[in-house]
C-alpha cells in the first residue's frame, strides 16, 4: 500500500494514554506516514506539543478552539474567552503548526441552545479564520448540522486552504465547498463497526470504502489522497515526499 496521511485524529484522547507507541506502530505498520494531530481546546495544546517532539515527524501537530466547550456531559459553544487563553500560544507556536484546528461550528441543539450560542461560534470562528490567514496556515474545520453556515463563512472570511473534516451537510452544499477548493476528509465512521474506539491505522478502511465507491484501486485512492494532503498542508513536504 502507497503512504496515508491521516490528516484528522484526536491523539491526545484519554483513549490513547496507556498505549500512545503502541498506536503510532500500528499506524506505521498500516502504512501511516504521518498524522496530522488536532486540539480541540487550549488544555489540550501542551499534550499535542509533546507528542510532536516525542514523535517527530510522524505527529504533526494543529491547535485550535473547537466550537464545543466544556465537559461531554455538560457541552456549551464556544466563547471568546477559550480564544482569549489559546490565541497566544498558536500565534507563539506557528512556525511547528501544519494548520489552526479544529475549529468550526457545531449547531446541534444540545451545543447551540440559543441563537447567541450560535453567534458567539460564529465570531470564534471568524477570528480563527483570520489568525489562519495572517499566519499562512490551512484550517481544519468541524461542521455539525451546520454545513451552509461553515462553508459561507469560509467562504466570505477568505479562507482558501479547508480542510471539512467529517461533513454532514447536504451533497448541494459540499459542492459549494468544492467548487471554493476545500477539501473533504472521510472519517472510518463511514463504516459501521463494534470496536471501542478509534484510531489512525483505522483509515486504511476508509481508503477500502472511498475505493470499491468509486470502483478504483485502494492503491490509487491512497496515492491521489496523500497527494492532496500534500497540497493542503504544505509543511509536510518537510517531512514526506512521494516518489
């Protein structure tokens, strides 16, 4: 199998604590060359750093304020006060990130209880679009029952190197994206499975779904796919080349 990239993981989840070396073998023995690691919050920030320096080269590490704050059993949007504490810290870290992520909108209604929940995602992502631009850096973006509203503010915000991670939006609002030259990634929950958790070896099975959908080779899809990640994420070239 040609290299992956898996441009979209959590590596920083508790899920991973007690075997982080074991996962990042089993994602190079699956054929990973690097995984682009992304923070959800400003606590999160240190942990990611790490990883990139215990791993270097292979966690490649993004920051970022996603749109869902607090704890799983009490989420809440995001507010200008998580950018206030992690804005500092991305602008220091720049120059190591692949891209400012995740951020993006999530409209769900056990987030966004009320329009000012929603304005207020709003203005965190608006803010992070504009770091992203004033730093060079592409943008890995969540969307949750807010596809139009992600893509139109991407859109109206300038944003040219997107990544949509997970879209859940109407195929006629994706192309709005496509037609602006983001890119989508396919998460493994394409496919159902009984396994407790995810991990990056995992896209090896979403390389197999994008293949037999689009009736090509696995290998072709891993080649155009890593090609891509290649072109969105130019900082990667520092570390992979395809022959």
């Amino acid at each position: 199998m040609p290299a992956l990239v898996d441009c979209h993981c959590h590596m920083t989840a508790e899920d991973f604590d007690a075997d982080i070396a074991e996962v990042i073998e089993k994602a190079k023995k699956a054929g990973l060359v690097a995984l682009v690691s992304v923070a959800e919050h400003h606590g999160e920030f240190a942990r990611i750093l790490e990883l990139s320096e215990r791993f270097p080269g292979f966690v490649l590490p993004c920051l970022g304020v996603h749109p869902v704050q607090g704890s799983p059993c009490q989420p809440r949007s995001a507010t200008l006060e998580d950018l206030m504490s992690a804005q500092p810290v991305i602008e220091q870290q720049c120059e190591r990130l692949m891209a400012v992520g995740e951020v993006g909108l999530d409209f769900s209604p056990r987030v966004a209880k009320t329009e000012q929940d929603k304005q207020g995602q709003r203005e965190v992502l608006s803010r992070q679009v504009a770091l992203a631009l004033r730093l060079d850096l592409p943008l890995n973006v969540h969307s949750r029952s807010a596809g139009r509203p992600t893509i139109q503010l991407l859109k109206e915000q300038g944003a040219q190197n997107v990544l949509l991670h997970a879209f859940d939006g109407r195929p006629s609002v994706a192309m709005e994206g496509v037609q602006a030259g983001y890119f989508f990634s396919i998460p493994p929950s394409i496919v159902r499975s009984e396994q407790t958790r995810n991990e990056p070896s995992n896209i090896v099975v979403s390389c197999e779904y994008v293949a037999r959908v689009k009736g090509v080779s696995v290998e072709h899809v891993a080649q155009v796919t890593t090609a891509n990640a290649l072109r969105l994420f130019p900082k990667l070239t520092r570390y992979i080349k395809l022959c």
